[in-house]
C-alpha cells in the first residue's frame, strides 16, 4: 500500500548496474520457484507459517555455505 515494490524497481534501476540487477531478479525468481516446488504454491500464495519455514531454510542454507567457505551458484546464496 505504501509503494514499497515501485520504491524497490527504482532502487534497481538507478542504483545498480544491469548484470546486479539481472542477478537479483534471478534470485527472486528461483527463491519463487523453489517455493512452488517445496510447498505447490508461490512464495506470496503461501500461508505465513509456509513463508517463514522457506525463509528460514534459505537463511540457513547461506549461513552454512558462507561459514564453510563455499560458494554457491545460486543467485540468492
């Protein structure tokens, strides 16, 4: 209700270079579709509990890759 979508594409578009931007998008998009196939629904048709367990499961996934050291092709991670 506030804008906050619109505010973010601005940010994209006037703050980060095409290729930053490419990888964020791309991140949302497979952060969706693991969504889809974890639970049959996209992240926002998730009921809250859903959406806090994808979260957290992503979260930790970049918590334990970041503290081994290893990186990971994945735009999110």
């Amino acid at each position: 209700d506030v804008g906050v979508p619109g505010f973010i594409d601005v940010m994209l578009k006037d703050c980060y270079k095409k290729e930053d931007q490419d990888r964020f998008l791309s991140g949302l998009s497979e952060f969706d579709n693991e969504a889809k196939t974890a639970f049959g629904h996209t992240f926002l048709d998730l009921d809250p509990a859903r959406q806090a367990e994808h979260v957290k499961k992503i979260h930790d996934a970049a918590i334990a890759a970041a503290q081994s050291g290893e990186v990971k092709d994945r735009p999110f991670i």
